[in-house]
C-alpha cells in the first residue's frame, strides 16, 4: 500500500554535509550516521508533527522512563539503490506493522501509518547521496521510540519520542561466524517479550554472548527456555538448518521475532520447490546430523545480517565444524533476495517499495 494523505512535516536542513570524509568501502557496520535524523514527539496524547533536522544529540531527563524502565522498542530497515538511480525499501510495511506490534506490547502508544510512510521517505530522497549504488551498499535504517517523559513510578510513559536515524551499511558480520548453542541462559519466555524487538531483548544477550566470545564463538543460538533442548534464534537472526536437501527452521511464536528476511527466505525457497520444515527444532537432531555428515549448513538471517552462512557451532564443550558447500543454499538465497532488493530480478511478490522523487 503506498502512502496518499499528507501530514504536516518541519524540516530544517543541515547547513553542511559531512558526506566527504566518509570512507565508504570500509565500513564497520552501524558506526557512521547520515546529515538528518527525524523526531517525532508525542504528548497531550498525540503524535505531534515530525521534524526532520540535522543529525545530533538529544536532550532528555535523567528520570526519562526509558533510563529506568526500558521502554523503547526498535526496527531495522534497508533502503538501495538501482542503476537509475532509483531508491527502493524491501517490504517496509512490515517493519511498520512490527514496530507497532512491538510498542503495543511495550505499551507504547502505535505511531500512525502516515507520519511513518511521509517522514521515512522524506528523510530517504534528502539523504539520497548517501545510498551508494552496488550490489552489498545499503542505507541501515534504524526507527525507534523511547519513552521521555520524567518520572520514577513504574508505569507507562506519557511522553515519547519517535526517531529515525540512518547508517550507510555493507556486511553486518566480517569474518566467519561460529555459534555456541545456549545450555543455561534464555533469551526469551512463553508471555515475555521475544517477539517484540524490545530493546532489552538484545542488552540481555550481551552478557552470555561475551561469555560465549571467550570461548571462540561470535554468537548464541538461544534453546527454549524450558528445557534448552530446541533451537530458536540467534541474538541478530533468525536461524535456518539444511539437514540434507531439507530446510529447517523453528515456528514463530512470542518467544521468536517474527523476521523479515525469514519469512522472505521461507517464500522464495517454497518457490523453488526446496522442502522447509517450519517446526521445532531439537538440538539433539542437529548434534546428530553433524556427526553423521548430513548437516549440510546453518545460517542466519535478518535485516543487517541478511543471510549469513554459519561455519560451526559449540555445544555441551564439543565444536562442530560445518564444510563449506559450491551448492550453498545460504550463497543462493542470499543472492537471490538482493536482486530483488536491488531491483535487478522480478518482483513476483510486490516486495519492493519505490521511494518516488
Ligand atoms: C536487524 O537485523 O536489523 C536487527 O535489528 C538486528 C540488530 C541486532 C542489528
């Protein structure tokens, strides 16, 4: 659906670019922001009009709920460019539709469609230079609302921010990534919050995902939390076994995030005839399927991550390397989506979302 209705916007330009010192072929993921950020306040129980203004500090109350109750909730988008120059979005009302899942569970109030659609795609045509063409260049787009209003008692906040801030991106991970799967430690609970891209979701992770970093890994897969005897997701993705020809992966539920880029993969294999398995998935099968060979990969997906290839994985203090494959699954399907994220292969899903000039 694209966006109709206007909504009143202000916009303040940055009186410079900092565009020309930015290395662009070597970019460490999320550390460099775009000239604008948009803000959006809400109070007196609305949103007000958003404001696109140079991108810089905020100021906010120490007692800002958010410091000390965690209310904030987050997305994570990608917009590309084409060879005509052309800027396009892969399946934003998805993350809008999130977002809003995520504040309600958060009891944040929803952000309306239109202020979502205008202020993303007014924001996107101002900092147009800084898509770069290429397949792998990508603009991060990070929305993301914070509770603001000052006040220890424990409760919802009355006061909000809605902001959006842009990162100029390549590859999330360099290197090669090898997971430990978790014995001890849960990301997430039956009636928590998994589903939700809380933010806290991700702060508790840091912990075990350091402890898991001494030990040589770069992330956890996260078991249930009953009984760690399935596997979930992985702290940036969501997670996809190929035992044989068959890919597995676990269902969506109020523990797992509900990923983009996961059910995308889902559609385009199905397409391809390949089997999926959306089920549960038992540690104990995975362990035996490495020993036995027919484990042939495991891989992530996500916005940032897109579809990362895992090279081995920890568990119960045994490694277990996985070969890497000329028929790659992850290789195939990973191209496969940025072609049509950078317009060069058809759209037969309608995924692709013109920012129009
Ligand atoms: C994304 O893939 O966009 C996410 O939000 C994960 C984040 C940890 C980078």
């Amino acid at each position: 659906m694209k966006n109709d209705a206007t909504i009143a916007l202000d916009i303040v330009k940055a009186p410079t670019s900092k565009i020309d010192s930015v290395d662009f072929e070597n970019l460490n993921f999320g550390h460099i922001f775009t000239d604008h950020m948009m803000i959006c306040d809400y109070k007196n129980g609305a949103w007000q009009t958003p404001q696109i203004k140079p991108y810089g500090a905020i100021q906010l109350d120490p007692a800002a709920k958010v410091f000390h109750y965690g209310q904030a909730v987050f997305e994570g988008m990608k917009a590309f460019k084409d060879d005509k120059d052309n800027i396009w979005m892969f399946r934003p009302e998805e993350n809008f539709n999130r977002i809003n899942k995520s504040s309600h569970r958060l009891a944040i109030p929803e952000f309306p469609r239109n202020h979502f659609f205008t202020v993303l795609e007014e924001l996107l045509k101002m900092e147009k230079d800084w898509i770069k063409k290429g397949f792998g260049n990508s603009l991060y787009i990070r929305p993301f609302v914070i509770a603001t209003e000052p006040g220890v008692l424990a409760s919802p906040g009355t006061e909000y921010k809605f902001m959006i801030i842009c990162s100029p991106a390549k590859s999330y991970y360099n290197g090669e990534v090898r997971v430990q799967f978790s014995e001890r430690f849960s990301r997430a609970a039956d009636g928590g919050v998994g589903y939700a891209k809380a933010a806290g979701n991700y702060g508790a992770q840091f912990y075990p995902t350091n402890l898991a970093k001494a030990e040589g890994f770069q992330q956890i897969i996260w078991t249930d939390a009953n009984s760690h005897e399935f596997l979930e997701e992985a702290g940036t993705m969501n997670i996809f076994f190929r035992i044989n020809d068959t890919l597995i992966t676990a269902p969506t539920n109020d523990r797992i995030l509900d990923g983009i880029t996961r059910k995308s993969l889902i559609q385009l294999a199905e397409e391809d005839g390949i089997n999926v398995e959306v089920r549960r998935v038992a540690v104990k099968e995975i362990v035996e399927a490495a020993k036995d060979g027919s484990l042939k990969e495991i891989f992530g997906t996500g916005t940032a991550a897109v579809i990362n290839p895992i090279q081995g994985f920890g568990h119960k203090g045994e490694r277990y390397e996985i070969k890497n494959l000329t028929d790659s699954y992850a290789t195939y399907f990973k191209e496969r989506m940025m072609k049509i994220q950078y317009n060069l292969a058809e759209d037969k899903f309608g995924w692709r979302y013109l920012v129009k000039e």
